[in-house]
C-alpha cells in the first residue's frame, strides 16, 4: 500500500528532473600595461588596476547527461578567429557541441585589447602590439581553464529564475549631441536572474543588464559598472561565483557620466554597479520559479544582407584626405575590392535559444543588438519567462531594428565602417532575426 501510495504521489506530481552545476572563475588581469579596447582613436595603455578582470564559467548537465556551458568575461567582445579557437578547443577536450557554449561579453570598455577584436579601432607600435599578443595567448589559456574546471566541479543543484528592475540604463540616440534627431528611445530595465543552489548554499548567480559598459574611459582596468555588481554580490554571498550577462544594451548607456576625473568617475560607476547589485539582491530575497529541465538547445544561422558600398573609384578618391581610423576603414575596403572584387554583401548572423524546461526560455543573439530586441521577443515570447541576451559570439558590429536603421546615426548606420563592413544593413535585418529566433524556440520546445 505504501509502495502504491508513493507511484501516486509521484505520478500526479510529475516528473521530477535533477540538475548538475559546475561554476568556475579565472582572473584576467593583465600584470603589464596593455593597451585599453573599446574607444578609437589615440591608444590608450593602462596605468592602473582598480578591480581584477574575470572570466566566468557556468556548466549544466541536466537529467540526460548533456552538458551545456555559458562563459561571461570581462572583455570588450570576441572576435571570430576567437571564437574559432575557444569553441574549437571546448568540442575537442571536452565534446561540447558548439550550440551547447555560449560566450558572452559584458563589452566593457575599460578592459585589454584581444586579438583582432575591433581592428580598425587601433594604431599600435611594436611594443603595444607584442604586448596585446601576450595577453591575447593568457586569455585563451585562461578560457581553456575556466570551462574544464565548470565541468569538473558538476554537483547536484537547483536552479532558479525570476527578473528584478534597476534604472541604470538610458537610451543613448537622443544624447550623442545637439545634431541628433533621435526622439527620447525605450530601455529594457529588466534584471534576469538564475540562482544556483546546493541545499541552503547559493553557489552561483547569474544575471543581466541591457546597457553599455561604458561608464568609464580613462586609464584604469576594470569591470565598469558590471564589474562593481559582480564584485558587490559575491561579497554579500560569500563563496558564491556572481556572472554578469550583457543583455540587449546596444543604444544604451550608463548615464549621467564623469568625463575627465577619473576617481570621481570610478565612484559613480561603483555606485551604478551597487543599484545593480541591489536589484540582484532582492530577486534572491524573493519568491523565485523553480527551472526544471530537460535544457533543450538549438543553435542555427541567417544570412544579413547589407546595403551596396560606397564605389572604389570614390574610396581612392576620398581616401588622400582621411586619417585616423577613418583612412584606414576606406583602405580596408579598397584591399576588398582589390583582392575580392569588394566588400562581402551580406554577414552570417547566428542565433542560440535555450529552453530551460516550460519555464524560461534564454534568447542569445550576436553583436551589439539594440534594445528593440529585448523588448519584441520577451512581447512575443513572455515577458516573465523570457531572457534575451546580445554580445554573444563574435562582436559583429552594431545590429539595428527597423525603427532604428530607419532613424539612421550611429547604431544603425555610420557604425557599420568601423567593424569594416562597407554599408548598413537593408531593411529586412530585423525581420530575418526574429524569423529564426522564433524557429529556434520552435524547435526547442517541440525536442
């Protein structure tokens, strides 16, 4: 009888699915001066340390034995060539299916230049280039490190999900100076978060922000605002690793900011990063959902066409009176044409979803994606199960809404050059986008 009563039980309150975590962090402090990534311009070498860089791994393994793996890092972006190598070496140590890594930046702009990330941005002499290089080889080192030891530290867990609200974050296309046109534009306020928890233990926490790290720009290294949080949480949760997660922040920014004084600016972005860590901080206090599994992924590429480029005969033409990083976009085109026949006309985009369950689904789209993003697919999708991240993959340039490329300005238009891409994208951007993240979330939730 007992025996009967236990399969009732049991069979009315469903199945039940275990959960394995593994977290795992590495500090990326560069221990030399390092030329700074983010800005263009003049280069920009660190002179000091305010706070260790990170990257951050979490692995799950869910009731099947798959293991899937998300990898936060203090850094501006990826490059492909990075990202070739860093999921190359995951899939070969550790048989980890590309569409089961997710590596997200917090694109911050206080951090050390990487590989080829952002080119065109920089001029380096001998000395600055030897120095980006050794860093770069500490960084894959330093990614082959942190996955391997997510999956070696699996142990059982629960897992958790609930959004809190911060207002950090203020639409930036109507603040870039008395020429923009930009009326007042949304944000994303939303603060997701998972917690990871073993008994009465909180081991981890993961959250998200939509806003540029870029409430800093001097010479210091840190973490900008994100950094501030992540270091605020795991001082009020000691022992737990806290990973932050750039959300859809394209047309965003941390504002007011301090230009030209740095401790003081160092302070308002600290402050920034304890707003963030507060609304952390009453999520976990809270009432969270419970995220059952199985973890059903999908990964998959679109195709972005791009508008045609500006003609060779015209680059040649204006090329004699640019400097800077202007000349050299113009260069780089004129390379294209003359080895390729021109610039490609179209970039491949691809796109993760991740169903944790029926509970939340995790959108993680490529490049700097504006906040339309966020706010078209939580509508869509549900606006309490649904987490949509950007900066993941390779920084592949601005990725503008219809709304915004037909507003034009930077984020939709006139920063395409700078990622070497000879045009904006036409019109049919964001409908592709949205076309394939629907499939995806499609297709996961039927696996």
């Amino acid at each position: 009888m007992k025996r009967f009563c236990l399969f009732l039980l049991a069979f009315y309150a469903g199945p039940v699915f275990a959960w394995e975590a593994g977290l795992a962090k590495v500090d990326i402090t560069p221990v030399e001066s390092v030329p700074l990534a983010g800005y263009g311009g003049k280069t920009r070498m660190s002179e000091r340390v305010d706070h260790p860089l990170w990257i951050k791994a979490l692995a799950l393994q869910d009731e099947s034995g798959a293991v899937s793996v998300i990898v936060t890092a203090d850094l501006v972006g990826l490059s492909d060539k990075m990202i070739a190598r860093i999921a190359g070496s995951a899939a070969e140590k550790h048989q980890l299916p590309r569409e089961r890594l997710i590596l997200n930046t917090s694109h911050n702009h206080s951090c050390p230049v990487t590989e080829d990330v952002l080119w065109l941005y920089y001029e380096f002499t001998a000395e600055e280039a030897a120095a980006k290089d050794r860093y770069t080889e500490k960084v894959y080192r330093d990614y082959e490190t942190v996955i391997a030891a997510a999956i070696a530290d699996l142990a059982p867990v629960e897992l958790a999900f609930e959004q809190g609200l911060a207002g950090v974050a203020v639409n930036r296309r109507r603040s870039r100076g008395p020429e923009s046109r930009a009326l007042p534009g949304p944000v994303d306020p939303d603060v997701p978060v998972i917690t990871v928890r073993s008994g009465d233990k909180l081991r981890g926490i993961v959250f998200g922000y939509s806003c540029h790290t870029t409430a800093l720009g001097g010479l210091s290294l840190n973490g900008d605002y994100a950094g501030f949080a992540q270091l605020d949480l795991e001082r009020s949760f000691p022992g737990a690793v806290a990973m932050f997660v750039q959300n859809c922040g394209g047309d965003a920014n941390p504002l007011p900011r301090i230009r030209g004084k740095d401790n003081e600016a160092v302070a308002l972005a600290e402050r920034y990063g304890l707003i963030l860590a507060e609304a952390v901080r009453q999520v976990v206090a809270g009432t969270m959902v419970p995220l059952s599994g199985p973890l059903r992924v999908a990964m998959e590429e679109t195709i972005l066409n791009l508008e045609p480029g500006i003609p060779l005969a015209e680059l040649k033409e204006r090329v004699p009176v640019l400097n800077g990083m202007h000349r050299r976009e113009f260069e780089h085109f004129i390379k294209q044409y003359e080895t390729s026949g021109g610039p490609p006309g179209s970039l491949t985009y691809p796109v993760h979803v991740w169903r944790f369950g029926n509970e939340l689904t995790f959108v993680a789209l490529t490049g700097e994606t504006v906040v339309d993003y966020s706010l078209k697919f939580k509508e869509a999708h549900g606006w309490n199960s649904t987490w949509v991240s950007g900066y993941n993959n390779d920084l592949l340039c601005y990725v503008p809404s219809r709304r915004v490329l037909k507003e034009g300005g930077y984020e939709g238009t006139l920063g395409m050059w700078e990622y070497g891409h000879r045009a904006p994208f036409t019109e049919s951007v964001e409908e592709k986008i949205a076309t394939l993240v629907t499939k995806l979330i499609h297709e996961a939730s039927s696996r």
